[in-house]
C-alpha cells in the first residue's frame, strides 16, 4: 500500500438488546379452541433488535424505534 492511502474500519458499539432475551421475545396471547379459552406465551423474533439479541449504539432502533418488515 502506498503512503497515501489508509485503511480506516468502522467500528460498531453493541449493547445487550433490553426488550428480549437472546433475540427471542414472549408474547401473552389469547385464544379460543372450541367452547375454551385460554392464555399463553408464544416465542417470537424480536422486532427490535430483528433476533440479533443486540443493538449498535449507532443504529436505527435506538432513534427510530423498532424495524418493521
């Protein structure tokens, strides 16, 4: 390489996402089955941090709120 030029990396902070546990976040749901009702959780993919289980302290979600897709 020439003394001209210098390689420069971006560098990423991350930070444990606070709104789910490894990228998968429990949601209460309700539901019928017949003539029962009944309640419980059901896993899903953190819309958040979009199952990454982090965040970059640079990123979207900290000023947009959570990636819709």
């Amino acid at each position: 390489m020439s003394e001209g030029h210098q390689r420069t990396r971006s560098v990423t902070f991350k930070v444990t996402c606070p709104y789910c546990a490894d990228g998968v976040r429990y949601r209460v749901r309700m539901g019928m089955r017949g003539a029962t009702t009944g309640s419980g959780t059901v896993p899903e993919t953190c819309q958040w941090c979009v199952g990454r289980g982090w965040l970059a302290m640079n990123g979207r979600a900290w000023r947009y709120g959570p990636q819709r897709g």
